[in-house]
C-alpha cells in the first residue's frame, strides 16, 4: 500500500500545474488558518489560498517522508528474520 502511495504521489509531481491548494486533509495545509487571514485580508492584500509553489513542497515532503518510513520499515522486518 505504501508502494502505491509513493507511486501515485510521483505521478501528481508530473501532473499538478495548480495554484490553490484544497486539500482532503484540510489541517495538512492550513486551510483554516488562511481562512482566518483571507477573512481578515484588505482589499490588495494576497489571497492566502493561492500559492504556485505549495504542492510541489508539500508533494516533495510526503514523497520523502514515506520513502523515509518504507526504508525503515523493511529494515525493521529484515534485522527480525
């Protein structure tokens, strides 16, 4: 399952060409706190929901994160055998 994870969070890294971030986890990318600062924003303030470089950083984050795990995962099992 793990496998399949990083396979498709490669995948997206090919494809997301996205400036807004709506993420199914919305505490993973602060959508209450930038809605709390949208809420509060002047008239030219930016708009906090739209960031180009968000879902790169955060793909690249996940994608290592999870290598990071399956690395020692496989070492746990193979140092039990």
């Amino acid at each position: 399952m793990i496998e399949a994870f990083l396979t498709t969070t490669k995948r997206l890294q090919t494809l997301v060409k996205a400036d807004v971030w709506l993420h199914s986890h919305p505490w993973s990318v602060s959508f209450f706190q930038k809605y709390e600062r949208f809420k509060a924003r002047k008239p030219d303030d930016p708009n906090p929901y739209v960031n180009p470089g968000e879902i790169p950083v955060f793909l690249q984050q996940r994608l290592e994160d999870t290598e990071k795990r399956l690395a020692e995962a496989k070492a746990k099992a193979s140092n039990s055998k």
